[in-house]
C-alpha cells in the first residue's frame, strides 16, 4: 500500500523521477511493515490443526465373513507438523519455509475377533492391496480383538501407565501418516475386514450377534450363505436379528432359531391330520388364501456387492402382473448372482405363503416346532409351521404354503459397471529424466528437468522420485508420478525428413509400455495450436493422425517434425528408442538451482515395485536456457569480403506470430562466430551483437585465401554459454 501512495505522491511533485523514488521508500515501508519482498517465505501451512471428530458413543460393529467396512476413530496423538527449509542464497531467491503433516491414531474396527484385514481405502483410494502391500509409505499395526491382546507399543508411549489394551476389540494402529495426499487431514479409512476364514452364512451372523448381546442362541438347519455381515445395530437383539432370520426362511423359538432349507421335517398320514380331543364335536381342516391386492408384484433386495469393491447394490425380480415393490435391504456382503438368486426366493416365498391351513395332530407330534417344514402323504404341497398351540391332548399347527420351486425364474446377472480400483501387482517403474527446451505455456526462472514415469504392470498407480546429486549417498524426494506417462519405444527407423512444414511421407512405429496407454489423432489445427508433442529420441516431433495396427501398437503420421529447436536432430535416429508423449500434467517438474548447472545426478522411482529399480543418470544441462539456432543463415561475396546474415530465433517465443523479428529472450543479444576453412578448424571467432557478421578479405587472404569457407554462428546465453549453431558454406574459387 505504501508503495503506491508514496509512488503517486512522488510523481505529483518530483515527476518521474520522484515517482521511482517514492515508489523505492514506499516498498520499503510495506517490507517492513507487512513482509514479503525478497523476505522468506511460508508454503503449505495449515492454521487450523484440530483432528477430525470422532463419534462418541457408535456402536461397535460386530462382523463376520469378509467385508468392507469404516472403522471409528479411538484414539490419536494429534496431527504433527514437520518443516523444510529450502534456498536462501544469492542465487536460489528467498528462503523457503514448507509444511508437512502427519498423523497417528488408531481406528477401531469389530467388537469380536477377527483373522486379518486385507485391502484398505482413503478417502476412496486404494492404499494397502490384497498382499498387505501400501501404495504409499504407511506404517500401520493390526490388533486382531484377542482377549490377552497387549497394549500398542505407540498408544502406550503417549499415554503411559493409562494406555489401554481394547482387549477383546480388533482395531488398527496407524503411525506418523502423511496426510498431504488427503487435505492435511485424517482421511475417511474403509477397511477389508477378514473376520472369519471360509464361507459363514446368517446363521454365523446370528449367533455371532447373540453372542455379543449376552444370549445363548442355538440355530438349526441351513441358511443362504453369505461374503459377511455388518451390524453396528442399537436396538434390541430381536430387532437386530430380524434381517437374517427374514432373509432365512427361519423362525425363532426360545434359545431356538430354525432354518430347514428346503428339508422337510415329516410327512403326516392323512388319517392323522384332523385329530380331536375324546369326546369333542369334529371340526374339518380349515384353508384360507389371502388376498392378492396388497401382494408385491416385484422385490428389491439391496445389498453390499462383492464384485464392485463393496459397494452397495441392488437386485430386483419381478412376477406377472403388477403389483406394489417389496423393497429389502441386509447389510451383508454377497455376489450378484447370489443376490438375485435370494430376492427370486424371497418374492417366491410370498407369494406362496398367501395361502394358509389350520391342522391338528396327535400330541405324539409335540416335538414340532415353528419353522420346520412338514408334508402329507398324498399331497404335492407342503407347509411351514407358523405357530403351535397344544390343548386337550391335540396339537394345533398354523401352516403357510411354501412354493414349490422358484417361482420366477432366475437370470444371469451382475452388478454392473463400477470404479474399482485395481488390486493387482504394481511392478517396477520406467523412469525417464528429460532436458527439453522450453514447453508450451512454460517459462521457468531456474534450470528445469521432466521426470516421466510409468510402469507395464497394469497394477501400476503412482511413483515418488527421488533424486541424488552426490554420486548417489543421499537422495532426495522431489515429488510423485500419481498418473503415468505415456511413453513406448519405436519399432522402425524414423527417415530424416524436412522441419520447415509438414512431413507427409514419414512414420513412426510406436509399442507402448501399458496397455493401458492410448494415442488418439487430432486435427492439423490442434496440432499447431501444441497437441500430440512427443520426444522421440531426442528430437521432439508433433503427430496428426494414429493408427492403431496392434495391442499397444501404434502408426503415427502426418508429422511436423525437429519442434521447439531441435530440428538438428532429425536424421539421428534408430530402431528402439525412447518415446515420451510430453504432457505437462503428467510429468514431474525438477528445478534445481542455478549454481548445480552442469552437475551430474541420478534418479530413482519410489513405487512400491521399485525396491531394485536402476537409477537413471541425468546431467542438469539447463536445455531451457540454451538459445536456438538463428534462421536462414546466407552467405554472399561483397568486394572480397564474405557477408553473413541470418535471423534471430527466441526460445521464448517459438511462434512466429506477426513475421517481425522473435522476442530476444536473452539479456543481450550477443552471437558467437566461429570462420572455418575446408570445414574442419576453427580459424577465427568472433563476438557480434547484430545479425550480420563480415569476414573480410584481408583476412580470408591471411587464412589461406580462396577455398571452401564454413561460417557458423550461435547466439549466446549469460546462463549457459553458445546455444544451438547455425552453418552455412561458401566455395569461392
């Protein structure tokens, strides 16, 4: 603010010069004042360092089979702040304080014993894959719910002689995560939760339940089988067991729950199924069948789905004719097909059981119990006891009718298309450390390298870079690769071909490294507005059209050929060299300080395949700062002196917008001339500062007259030093 009062109070008095020394006092006012300047400075601090809640009084989830569940967070010792400090010098600018958070804590999980937990998600992402391998350093210790379990090492030495063991909880203990991939804060953990090894179905669940709640319960018979369950349910036990026992054609006696699967129980002679009491009036059997109004035409059974990471489904079945939807949902885990298969039963089963009957038997049938299937001799149908009643030496049954099969046939089905992460083997990274010229919509201050990365594995997520600039004793991480460059070697021999316009004739034969990865044409016009660059070699072309010919094969055409100055390198080319699609959004920016240049250095991927990854040499050549070859550069005899002129080309400015002369892009405009005569010693060199340069005659007679003279010149940089040559060659008999 100082700065512009001061600045415009000066010109109002002293003109421009007192404006500029206004405007110097004021900036040195708001430094004072306010900072800022050529003061340092802070990245990436977070003023707000509260965790995140955790939710007191959530029911512990009881858990059985294998399914994906968020634990609830138990403990924490806070989120921890680290800094790093960076420049300072004379050349590297102002120093630069940056923040980094992590994190431990401990995430509760199932309230019983489980036997492992496989994958686990952040915030969605996949970070552990089924192996027990993290895609990014995480340290993390599971406590499987024993009830000896000890006390963690981590939560004990922050709490001391007060540091719990949860003995009898499963829970995970997390240690100094990092946390700048989730905001700077602990992310939403979802869990693979391996309970129990093998298959379990409801009646596991059921049990596992009572269990929990107190209360011995016996179940008999056979339920659907199922990945897992989840219940996390507050209420009564009757209420929590509700969705298992509907979803088991199962009924509840006291410390009994029946499922008969299918069986039946007995058979009854006909004789027997209208007993009576001594000396009572005989009553006929009674059947009733319910009205079909307020039955469901279809049935919705949602779902957590196996075959989409666990994430909720849903099937639906319909019978003939229309109807109201009976909508269910159970939180346990199952395939598609399996579900359907169930709903199909379900809806089955009411409709059925519309259709009720009364029976009595004699009381030698007392072991009858609600939920076993009994049948008559005789008879197709057969029944489910609902209810028993026992009066005057006779048994009474209240039956529903069970169908007779499926009732509405079974389809194949799935769960549809969905975002699953991949949870194969990650395997090693190809790395590449790229010196290129300035890229498009790029215009560093400092010496810049590409870090392009990938890998084959379609496993392959994310890679971390570090790099050494001491032979190799220390490395440094310089940031992470989260989505791979598209990069592949050449299958033929690119031909030399022309720079100045479109190349029709050339192709380049290109395998990727993934199949995973895609070239796509684009219009000429796209093409020269900057898409499709790519290094090959180490000459940087532009491609308009593809042509798929082979899985990860790809033929590019139409091409424009040595861009952003490298049409030097044109003819050098051989079969099986480097392809790199340059996307700056996929790619890592390197810039080391300017007192590194020429300094050798290597580099080395950090993915979670790398462990005996080769590192890369790389040499900080400062390709960004070397001026590119002058243009049109021709030579003409004028009275016994050879003339060279040429034009000034920018690595700046590489279009060529209005035909005048290119930004210089330098300090000064400055070219290097070096006179050599057959082509083969430099004779003379010289220092101009316009595009134009005379090798007079006295001089050319002083090096050995008339002859083949070769004029070479380079613009110079105060950075590097000469930039790309131009040559031109003169025979003058």
């Amino acid at each position: 603010m100082a700065t512009l009062v001061l600045g415009t109070v000066g010109r109002i008095f002293g003109g421009p010069l007192g404006g500029i020394v206004g405007a110097a006092i004021g900036g040195l006012v708001d430094r004072s004042l306010f900072g800022g300047g050529g003061g340092a400075r802070e990245t990436g601090r977070v003023g707000n360092l509260a965790i995140q809640s955790a939710t007191y009084g959530e029911p512990i989830p009881i858990i059985v089979g294998k399914i994906r569940a968020a634990g609830n967070l138990i403990w924490t010792s806070g989120i921890l702040e680290g800094t790093t400090q960076s420049g300072g010098g004379k050349r590297s600018g102002p120093a630069t304080t940056s923040y980094s958070y992590s994190a431990s804590f401990a995430v509760g999980l199932a309230g019983r014993a489980i036997a492992s937990v496989g994958r686990i998600w952040a915030d969605g992402k996949l970070v552990r894959e089924r192996g027990g391998i993290f895609l990014s350093p995480i340290t993390m210790r599971v406590h499987l719910g024993a009830e000896d379990q000890p006390v963690d090492p981590l939560i004990s030495a922050a709490e001391g002689g007060a540091a719990p063991a949860y003995r009898g909880l499963a829970y995970a203990v997390f240690e100094d995560m990092p946390l700048a991939d989730y905001g700077n804060r602990i992310p939403n953990l979802t869990f693979e939760i391996i309970a129990d090894v093998g298959a379990v179905d409801a009646g596991v669940a059921v049990r596992a339940l009572a269990l929990a709640a107190g209360q011995d319960v016996t179940t008999s018979g056979m339920f659907p089988g199922l990945a897992g369950h989840y219940s996390g349910h507050t209420g009564t036990l009757a209420e929590a067991l509700a969705p298992l026992v509907g979803i088991s054609d199962a009924a509840v006696t006291t410390g009994l729950i029946v499922a008969t699967g299918g069986a039946i129980a007995v058979t009854v002679a006909a004789h027997e199924c209208d007993a009576q009491a001594p000396h009572a009036n005989r009553a006929p059997e009674r059947r009733k069948i319910a009205s079909a109004d307020g039955q469901a035409g279809a049935l919705e059974l949602g779902f957590y789905d196996t075959s989409r990471d666990y994430q909720p489904g849903l099937q639906r079945v319909r019978r003939s004719g229309l109807g109201s939807i009976d909508q269910r949902a159970i939180t346990a885990a199952m395939a598609p097909d399996q579900a359907k298969a169930l709903a199909s039963q379900l809806l089955a089963g009411a409709q059925a059981s519309r259709v009720r009957a009364t029976l009595r038997l004699p009381w030698r049938y007392l072991w009858l119990t609600p939920g076993l299937r009994i049948a008559i001799a005789g008879a197709r149908e057969s029944w489910r006891i609902r209810e028993t009643r026992f009066e005057a030496f006779v048994l009474h049954l209240e039956l529903e009718r069970l169908p007779a099969g499926s009732a509405v046939p079974v389809t194949a089905s799935d769960g549809g298309r969905a975002l699953v992460m991949p949870d194969e083997p990650a395997g090693s990274t190809m790395l590449h450390m790229l010196d290129l010229p300035i890229l498009p919509g790029d215009a560093p201050a400092q010496p810049r390298l590409w870090a392009a990365a990938a890998g084959a594995s379609p496993g392959w997520r994310r890679a971390g870079v570090r790099v050494s600039l001491d032979d190799g004793v220390t490395y440094a991480a310089i940031g992470s690769i989260d989505v791979g460059t598209v990069m592949g070697v050449t299958r033929n021999r690119l031909p030399a071909g022309m720079w100045t316009g479109w190349d029709r004739f050339g192709v380049i034969d290109v395998e990727l490294l993934s199949d995973t990865m895609w070239l796509e044409s684009r219009p000429e016009a796209s093409v020269l507005a900057g898409s499709n660059l790519a290094l090959v070699g180490a000459e940087i072309v532009q491609f308009a059209a593809v042509e798929a010919i082979s899985p990860r094969r790809f033929r590019l055409s139409g091409l424009l050929r040595g861009r952003r100055g490298t049409e030097a390198l044109v003819s050098d080319h051989i079969v099986g060299e480097r392809f790199v699609l340059l996307d700056m959004a996929r790619m890592l920016a390197f810039d080391p300080s300017l007192d590194l240049l020429a300094r050798a250095g290597r580099a080395r991927a950090d993915g979670i395949g790398d462990a005996d990854t080769l590192a890369v040499p790389f040499t900080i050549a400062g390709r960004v700062f070397r001026p590119l070859a002058p243009a049109h550069l021709r030579l003409s005899v004028d009275s016994g002196d050879v003339m060279a002129r040429w034009v000034r080309r920018s690595r700046t400015g590489f279009g060529w917008t209005d035909f005048v002369d290119a930004p210089l892009g330098e300090a000064n405009e400055v070219y290097q001339v070096e006179v050599l005569r057959s082509g083969v010693m430099v004779r003379r060199r010289s220092v101009v500062t316009e595009p134009v340069f005379a090798y007079r005659a006295s001089d050319r007679l002083a090096d050995g007259g008339d002859g083949a003279i070769t004029i070479v010149v380079s613009q110079m940089s105060a950075t590097v030093g000469p930039g790309d040559a131009a040559t031109a060659t003169i025979d003058i008999a």
